[in-house]
C-alpha cells in the first residue's frame, strides 16, 4: 500500500480523536523534554539507528531531533489530527527526512519487510488493540529487524499496580486518550514473537515522587532472522 502524503495532516474519518488530551499533551509533552529528563532518554533510545525507520505513534514530534544522520529516512505515523500536524511542522527541524503519515498501529500504510527499524515511544500504552499492532510491526520490518523502545507500564510493587489497574478500569483511559498504565511493554513484545534484547527499567521523571506512569522501559528487540510472517 503506498504511503500518503503528509500535507496538512489533516484527513478525514481520523480514527483516533483526542483534541483535548493531544492539545493538553503538546502542551506537557514539550515541558517533559528538560524537567522530566525526556530529551536525553529521546537521545539514548535512538542512537546508533541506521537505514530506514518507521516510527510508531510520533505524537507531536518530539523524536525527530534525536534521529543520527546514519537513519536515511523516518516514516512516523501518528492517528491523531492535531498531534500529526504538529509533527509535520517539527519534521523539517530535523536532521534526516522525516515523513509524517496518517495511519494506526494497527494497520500500518507500508508494505511488507520495507523498514530496518521500528521505533516506540511512549505509544504502546495507548494502541486499541497491542497484539494486533505488535503483528503488524514485525510485518513492516525486514528479518532481522531492530525495535527500539520506551515504554511505561506496570510497576512499583504491589500496591503500585493495584492503583494502576484500578485507574485503567477507571478514569485514566478516559483523560489520557487512551492510555493504560498497567500493560507490559516488554512482555508483550516477547509474545508477538520478537526477540528480546537489553533493556532497562528506569523512573520518569528520575527525580521526586513516582507517579503510575512513572515506571518506564528502554531496550531494544530484533524480529527474528529467521522468520516467515511476511505477507
């Protein structure tokens, strides 16, 4: 399936709408780069990346600045209208071209084995259907190929995780555009058949009280070389 165009990123029938929480977010989201450390982790999970990279759910496109010239192009979808014109705007401060395209995790507008890399961050929480999405990346990248993460989710004993249950079932998804803090980023990939390779666990922000959303994940995983999922 050919990938459209960015433009505006204005398109009609969005799947995924959220004006409240995306204008909220791309308000708290650019504060989160230096008081919450977000900016250096940004730099951590995406060195070293090369070749051809689609990033999943770019928000407002905080990621691009971060991308080494050694990645040759960046596909970044983003659901959501606002946040996906943001990034447009964001993609030519970055170094490397960046594509910004309209789309959901769980279908994505690419064709098969067509990426070196796939990118999260931040976004797995918040997929309608994480199997599903977790499938379709492993069909978008070539055997052999990198994900990079960072990831909130369950944590912080057990008390911790009473709470983070207790608010997915509750309110937090409705405020957060459909965030869930007790999912398992890691463990997920792992059984959409991803191979999984350092990480490690961390607090955002590193300083002062851990909130549910603190507990977060970077690592990296590679869809197995020897794999045949592609379709």
């Amino acid at each position: 399936m050919p990938i459209r165009p960015a433009g505006s990123g204005e398109v009609s029938g969005d799947p995924v709408h959220h004006p409240l929480f995306a204008r909220c977010y791309a308000r708290l989201s650019v504060a989160a780069e230096t008081r919450g450390g977000l900016a250096a982790l940004r730099g951590r999970l995406l060195a070293g990346l090369s070749g051809r990279v689609i990033e999943i759910g770019a928000g407002n496109g905080l990621n691009f600045a971060h991308y080494p010239g050694t990645v040759s192009e960046v596909v970044a979808i983003e659901p959501e209208r606002r946040l996906r014109a943001l990034a447009v705007r964001a993609a030519p401060g970055a170094g490397v071209p960046v594509d910004v395209v309209p789309g959901t995790a769980e279908s994505l507008p690419v064709g098969s084995g067509a990426f070196d890399a796939a990118v999260f961050s931040l976004v797995l929480c918040s997929v309608r259907d994480l199997p599903r999405a977790l499938a379709e990346v492993r069909r978008v990248l070539r055997p052999g190929g990198e994900v990079r993460f960072l990831e909130h989710g369950t944590g912080g004993g057990p008390a911790m995780v009473l709470t983070q249950r207790a608010l997915d079932r509750t309110v937090w998804p409705l405020l957060s555009g459909g965030c869930h803090l007790s999912r398992d980023p890691v463990g997920a990939l792992r059984d959409a058949g991803f191979e999984i390779g350092p990480y490690r666990s961390l607090l955002v922000p590193e300083k002062g009280p851990a909130l549910p959303s603190s507990y977060c994940r970077l690592g990296t995983a590679w869809r197995p070389v020897a794999d045949g999922t592609l379709r």
